[in-house]
C-alpha cells in the first residue's frame, strides 16, 4: 500500500487502516450497495490513446454528479492529461495540461463517497487529499476492484459518480504506459470530452 501512497500523494489519499480498538463500540453497518449506478448523462472522452464513454450518477452522488457536469460541459477536461498512471490501480486526470501545468479548479464539494457505491473495475471516484471535502477537478478511474478505496466507519472513502460504460479496452491501454514515479513518460492527453444520449 505505501507505494501507492507514494505515487498518487497528493493528489490521491489513501488512508492505512487503522488499528483496532475492542473498547471503542461497534461501529455502525457499512451502507448497502446500490445495485447498480445510475446512469443520468454520459459523455465520450476522445483522447490520444482512443476513446471511451463513461455515464455519471447525478440520483446518488447529486453533489459529485453535479460538480463533473459543469467541468466537462465547461470544456475544462479538453487538453488535460493523465497525469498519473499506477499500473493495475488507476489512471487519474483533471489537474494538469500538457507539460504538467496546473490548472485550477472550482471550490471543493463534499465528499459523497458514504451513499453505498463501490470503488469497481472501472468506475469513476473523486481524487482528494486527507480531507475528505476536498475535491475538486481531479478524479481518477479504477483499473482494478479498489474496494479498499470504498467508505467505512473508519475511512471517508472516496467518492464513486460513474462508470465507463465503453472502451475500457483504451482505459487499460493508457494504464499500461510507461510511467516514471507515476508520471506518463509520453503525454496521454484528453482531447476532448463531450456529452452524448446514453443508451
């Protein structure tokens, strides 16, 4: 876990797990799990490795939902880049443009991550830092099944607002380039993001 930790701080917190406690009472049960995400308004990210679709979840993460719309429909994912790759982990975007410039986001919304959605195989979750109401821009897609990433009594989690609903195969693509400390070693550049009809 800790080079994990390494390669997405700050950008991406991931908590350790704490230590247990048998004084401290039972915590209260974890939320159960949405069968399925809510698919409200998709959009098609064309990038320089290919494109894929993804559909948001505005019904149980209204707040995250919401906050994704306006970027994407404000052209701000247009010419950004993958700016860190973790290879079997996740590929995130949403903070820097060509050359590593950053480019800076909205106020921070609240942290939704606590409504029973699953950091899966390719869903969609809001980066933060150690503050659970602090993101912004920046999120990242699941490679791998992240559950540890998933809410709990003792993490705030991170908050899951979509999944891929088409060309995973290109999301794989991108998670396996070649990578120093984390960083693409050629640019994977999101071309352009534009909503279309979910089907």
């Amino acid at each position: 876990m800790r080079w994990r930790l390494r390669a997405i701080y700050p950008y991406l917190f991931l908590l350790a797990g704490c230590g247990s406690d048998d004084s401290k009472p039972t915590p209260t049960p974890d939320p159960v799990l949405p069968a399925v995400l809510s698919s409200d308004k998709c959009y098609l990210f064309d990038t320089t490795l290919g494109e894929f679709e993804v559909a948001i979840d505005l019904t149980n993460t209204p707040i995250t939902g919401k906050n994704f719309e306006s970027y994407a429909d404000e052209g701000f994912y247009d010419g950004v880049i993958f700016h860190r790759v973790v290879h079997n982990f996740v590929n995130q975007t949403g903070g820097f443009t060509s050359g590593f410039v950053p480019k800076e986001g909205k106020a921070p919304i609240k942290n939704e991550a606590n409504v029973g959605l699953s950091n899966v195989r390719g869903t969609l979750s809001m980066a933060r830092t150690s503050n659970p109401d602090s993101g912004t821009s920046q999120f990242f897609i699941n490679i791998i099944n992240n559950t540890n990433l998933d809410y709990s009594a003792s993490f705030p989690g991170h908050a899951v607002f979509g999944k891929v609903t088409s060309g995973m195969e290109n999301v794989d693509q991108i998670n396996i380039v070649e990578v120093n400390n984390g960083v693409p070693v050629t640019e994977v550049v999101i071309n352009s993001v534009v909503e279309k009809q979910c089907q």
